[in-house]
C-alpha cells in the first residue's frame, strides 16, 4: 500500500488546485459585473475574461487529473483487496472455509472488493476537495456580505440533519442487502450444481419458490434503500433552490440600501452554489459510506479471521517419507460424533495403502490430514519421523501432492494445468509431462487432442469424468511428489483403466508412500494394506485375501459390489 502514497498525494495536490480554481470564479465574475459591466470597461472585462478562462482550463485539466488518479487508486485498491482475500482464502483449513462458504467468499471477492474501491474513488476524487470548497466558500461569501450568513446557516444546518438521519436510517440496510445478496447467491449456486437432482426428484417448483424467497427478500431490502436514496436529490434541490430565493430576496433590499454591489450578490450566489455542492458531495459519501462500511468489515472478516493452521514449524525431512497416524481424531463443529475417532495406521514408503468405508465414514477427513488441509483435534500425524505441524507448511505441501474428489481443472491448455505448480525453481520438461500422461493412461487421448496445447475448458468440462481424474493424477506426478494422496480418483474409471493406473503409479514412484481413499473394493484390492473404515474408526486392517474372511464390514463391500470380488 506504501507505493500508493505518491498517488494520494497526487490527488490531494490536483484537488487544492481545482478546487482553487473553483472558488475564484465568483470573485472574478463579481469583479467583471462592478469594475467592468457596470463602469462599461470592455478592456477590463476582455482582460479579466481571459484571466478567468486560464484559471478555468487550469481547474478543469486539474480535477481531470484528480479523477484520473483518484480511478486509479480505486481500482488499484480494489485488485489489492481481491488479492488479499483470494491468499487468505487458500490458507485457510477445511473447516475455516466452510465456516464461510464459497458464495460469501466470492460475494465478498468481487462485490464487497469492488464497492471499497469505488468509495476510495469517491473519497479521494471528489470528496477530498468538498472541504476545501465549502470552507473556502463560505469564507469568501461572508467577505461579501456578512448579512447574508443567515440562509448559509440554515441551509448548512438543514443538510446537515438530513445526511445525519440518511447515515442512521442507511447503515443497518446496507449490511443486510450484503447478506442477502450471499443468500440468493448461495440458493443460486446450490441449485445450478444440483440441477439433476432437483429434476429426478421433481422439486423444480419448491426450488423456484426457494429461490423466489430469497431474491424478493434482497429485492425489498434494495427498494428500501432505494426509496431513502431516492429522497436525497430533490431534497438538496429543494433547500439549495430556497435559499437561492432567499439570498436573491434580502440582497436586494441590501443593494438598494447601498449595503451590496449587483457583484457581490453574483458571487455570493455562486459561493451559496458551491457551499451547496460541497454538502451534496458529503451527501453522495454519505450515501456510499454504509455500504462500503459494511463491505469493508466483511473483508475484514476473512483477512482476521483465523486460518485454521498454524505454520510455526521450521522442520523438514529429505527422502522417502513414512506417514503414520497415531490415534488422529477429526471433529467438526456441531457435529454428534468425529468425522474420524483414534484413527492409528502406518503407511510405508513404497507401498499402497488403501482405506476403504462408505459414505461419511471419514475416509476424505482422514487424508486431508495429510496435507494439512485440517489439523487433528487430538493425536497427530508424522511424517518422516516429524509431526506434520513441525514441517514449514510450504515444504509439506510440496512433498505431499493430493488428488480430490473434485478435480479442480482450471480453464487453459494440458500443458498449463500440469505445470500449475511449477514455479521455475526446478522447471518440468515436455518429456517429464508426457510420462507422466502415460502413466496416467492418457498420453494417446492428448496426442490424439492436439498435444499439451489442447484446451481445457473450466473445470476441465470437455473431458469425461475418467479423463479428468486421470489429468489430475498426471498433475500430482508431475510434482515428483513423496506422499500421494488419492481421494476417490478412480470412481469414473473402468476397471481396466484404473488398474492400469494404479499399475503405472507402483512403477513410476517406487519410493513414494501412496494413500488411496475409496468405497470400491475393486479399485483398493490390489493395495499392500488395507484399512477399513466404519463411522470414523478403523475396525480392521489388513490385504484383501486377510480381509475378507475376518472383516465383516469388508465382506458385506464385497459381496454388495460383486460376486467376483468376494472370491
């Protein structure tokens, strides 16, 4: 923010200077009408004109200037908010973010981001100079006539009580239209992503209706404000046209009895105009101000709000990491029991081992203990020999690649997403990319595409599911990582593709300790170990062939999925 200051000060500069030139205007114009019109001088109106059109073109290039800048800095401030937001966001832990979730998060990215920049536009573009005109102006009006301080003061007054009530009666609406407009986005979101869903179950008329609840709720709240804006303008008018009228009235009886010049009640006038102006520009503030306050500690919010994490540690280990967790229990706020409860399991390097359970049995919670996408509530995970919150987060994170359930495909080319973690420090060549699509049994499918510089469409939509778990997994290898975390990263496969995966990843990483979470017995038969995972905890452990006969909740995987399975 320190590099913004030269800006600042160069519209605070621009401002003095237009705001300069503003005030002088009736001063000149009341010269012109009592030393030149009056007296019939033309060469004094033609030189004193000329005088007072250079002050003019100066105020104008001056408040250009001003607001030039003053955009500048707006959209400067607000890219440096989005920016803030965006690195605070991906700190967070798991549990953080859902305690926002993402429609807030991108309400507050775009929207609040945008309407902080655009009060610093108005404050620093405009709003810095408002003082200056209405003090300098009503300086100036009283050296032209004391007598007339009256209709400044009432008008001062009267603006002033009503900005006052506009601020009380603004301010608690503008953070409700905020969340409201988190509401309609967050009904919005939930509903486009489950668009199937509300289709086979023919519930489009409670969506809709759900959807109308929440758009009238923002749509009252908008007219509100709205309403109470709608009165600001005419209200302004009305006082700065009455007090127009007044001054004309009592400055004539001071010209007739010799108390005033035509002149002076001219400049007066036009100072009454600005004194106006300047309070209408503290009106329009005032009128921003609310929300932007609002915005403003929402994104306050976010930026203090706690990570979830700490990143105190100073540690790292070189080589093949063992991971191990040692009764590692997962709890979520709010929830009846832990995600995962003393859960003990050692995972060696080079091997496979696979944990396997159904729905909400812990198996994702589990593995994003890995990464440190959360931290246990109690127990701990090492990895080579050293407690993950011993590691520097940036070196766990580079050692330890994770492939989720949502693959997370940005829009751009093959190439592009595989490298999206390569900094330059230690660049990955072509070659290095396409073994690492051959491992994950679609180098053929890319060639076929273009090469590396096919495209990728967001979220990697024009390629089918298999095709997009399989571009994910490339993305892990190519990070030569030394844990590999797989989160359901078969479920779109076919059974000979993912075998073939998993053949490729044995071959290709023979030192890497690699972790596989799913529900088929199918995709994890093959592992060294298997855990087995009901309601958070492991019941049993072992390879497939000690499984099935022993584990009971593994059986009944087997025999649901496929007779062939259980043999």
């Amino acid at each position: 923010m320190r590099t913004r200051v030269p800006v600042v000060a160069g519209v605070v500069v621009a401002q003095i200077l237009a705001m300069a030139a503003s005030l002088a205007q009736p001063t000149f114009n009341a010269l012109i009408i009592d030393n030149g019109v009056i007296a019939g001088d033309v060469p004094y109106i033609e030189r004193m004109g000329a005088i007072m059109l250079a002050v003019a073109v100066g105020g104008l290039l001056a408040s250009v200037a001003a607001i030039a800048l003053g955009a500048a800095l707006s959209a400067g401030t607000a890219a440096h908010l989005r920016k803030a937001v965006y690195q605070r966001t991906a700190e967070f832990s798991t549990g953080a973010y859902h305690d926002l979730g993402t429609p807030t998060l991108l309400t507050r990215t775009s929207l609040d981001s945008a309407v902080v920049g655009q009060a610093v536009f108005i404050t620093t573009s405009v709003a810095v100079g408002a003082p200056l005109v209405t003090i300098g102006a009503i300086v100036l009006s009283l050296r032209e006539s004391v007598r007339l301080a009256p209709v400044i003061v009432v008008a001062a007054v009267v603006l002033t009580i009503g900005v006052g009530l506009f601020v009380v009666l603004v301010t608690p609406l503008a953070s409700q239209v905020q969340s409201s407009v988190d509401s309609v986005n967050r009904v919005l979101r939930e509903q486009l992503g489950g668009t199937r869903i509300i289709r086979a179950f023919r519930r489009e008329r409670s969506a809709s209706e759900r959807f109308a609840v929440a758009n009238r709720d923002l749509t009252s709240l908008v007219r509100r404000v709205g309403g109470i804006q709608l009165m600001l303008l005419p209200g302004v008018l009305l006082i700065a046209n009455l007090a127009s009228v007044a001054t004309s009235l009592f400055g004539a009886h001071l010209i007739e009895n010799g108390r005033l010049t035509i002149g002076g009640l001219t400049a007066f006038t036009g100072y009454l105009m600005q004194i106006v102006a300047g309070i209408t520009v503290f009106i329009a503030l005032a009128a921003m101000l609310p929300r932007a306050r609002a915005s403003a500690q929402r994104l306050a919010d976010v930026l203090d709000r706690p990570t979830g994490l700490t990143d105190d540690g100073d540690g790292a280990v070189v080589g093949p990491l063992p991971l191990v967790f040692s009764s590692a229990t997962v709890e979520y706020p709010g929830a009846t029991h832990p995600a995962v409860d003393s859960a003990s399991l050692t995972c060696r390097p080079g091997t496979v081992t696979a944990v396997i359970g159904g729905t909400s049995s812990g198996k994702s919670s589990l593995l994003a203990l890995t990464p440190r996408l959360l931290d246990p509530t109690s127990g701990s995970v090492q990895a080579g020999g050293l407690r993950l919150n011993r590691w520097r987060l940036r070196d766990l994170r580079a050692a330890v690649a994770f492939v989720g359930q949502g693959q997370s495909l940005v829009a751009g080319t093959v190439d592009s997403n595989l490298r999206l973690r390569d900094t330059g420090d230690e660049p990955r060549s072509d070659d290095e990319i396409w073994r690492a699509l051959e491992t994950a049994q679609l180098a053929s499918t890319i060639a076929d595409r273009g090469g590396l510089d096919a495209e990728v469409a967001q979220g990697g939509a024009n390629f089918s599911g298999g095709q997009r778990q399989r571009l994910a997994i490339a993305r892990a290898l190519v990070r030569r990582p030394r844990i590999l975390c797989l989160d359901s990263a078969f479920s779109a496969m076919d059974r000979s593709t993912a075998d073939a995966v998993m053949r490729g990843l044995r071959a290709a990483l023979p030192e890497t300790t690699i972790l596989v979470a799913d529900q088929q017995v199918e995709n994890v038969r093959s592992a060294d170990l298997i855990a087995v995972l009901d309601g958070g905890r492991i019941v049993d452990h072992g390879t497939h062939a000690e499984l099935l006969p022993r584990c009971a909740v593994y059986r009944e995987f087997a025999d649901a999925q496929s007779p062939v399975v259980s043999q």
